[in-house]
C-alpha cells in the first residue's frame, strides 16, 4: 500500500495542512509528508503518540473508544486520529479554517489506512 500515496492526497485536499504523518502505537514515524523539518515532524508525531496513550489510560481503554483528538493552539490545530492496530495519523494545520473539511479529509484517509491495516 503506497501510504505516501494516501498522505500526499489529504495534505492537497485540505488549505492550510502543513504536514501529516502516519505513526505506529511505539510512536515510530511508517510515512510523514509535508513542509515540517524532517526530524521536527517526527518528534512531533512522536509526542502526539504520548498523547494518545495518556488519554487512553487515563480513560481506562486501550483507545477502544477514543476516535479523535484535536488541540486547538494560538497558530496551529492539531488532529490525531487512532487507527486499527495502534496506528494512529496526525494532521497538523496552519489555522483553523474549514476545520470540519480538514477532518472530514482525515476520516476518509484513516478508513483507507484502516482497509490496509
């Protein structure tokens, strides 16, 4: 499965995307696409794979029931997006605008993610 493939799609899709990385549960970068620095990005993802799994227990759910986190900054919207297996995609915005578009884009990336999965 060409995940660059389906990365690539959603950061055209959406004004303002800056970068999108699909992670594995230890918070290994599999694929990241974008205009983040390299190795920027990949401690970005890194720490939204902390996130994801301190609000899982803290929750008491290994993400069972968790379908999306998003955090709204000051310059910048983030949105992780658990996957099957412990995966999980994030998508981090310049701005807030046409954010229902953006996680509407990101739904359709994560089912076909998901179909591979």
């Amino acid at each position: 499965m060409p995940y660059r493939d389906v990365l690539k799609r959603l950061l055209d899709k959406i004004d303002g995307a800056t970068g999108v990385g699909f992670v594995a549960q230890d918070g290994e970068t599999v694929q990241l696409e974008g205009q983040l620095e390299d190795f920027a990005h990949r401690l970005h993802l890194a720490y939204q794979g902390i996130l994801l799994q301190t609000l899982s227990s803290i929750h008491g759910n290994p993400q069972a029931n968790l379908r999306l986190v998003l955090s709204i900054h000051q310059d910048y919207t983030v949105a992780v997006k658990p996957l099957a297996g412990g995966y999980f995609l994030v998508l981090t915005l310049k701005r807030r605008n046409n954010l229902h578009k953006a996680l509407h884009y990101l739904e359709q990336a994560a089912e076909e993610l998901n179909q591979e999965l």
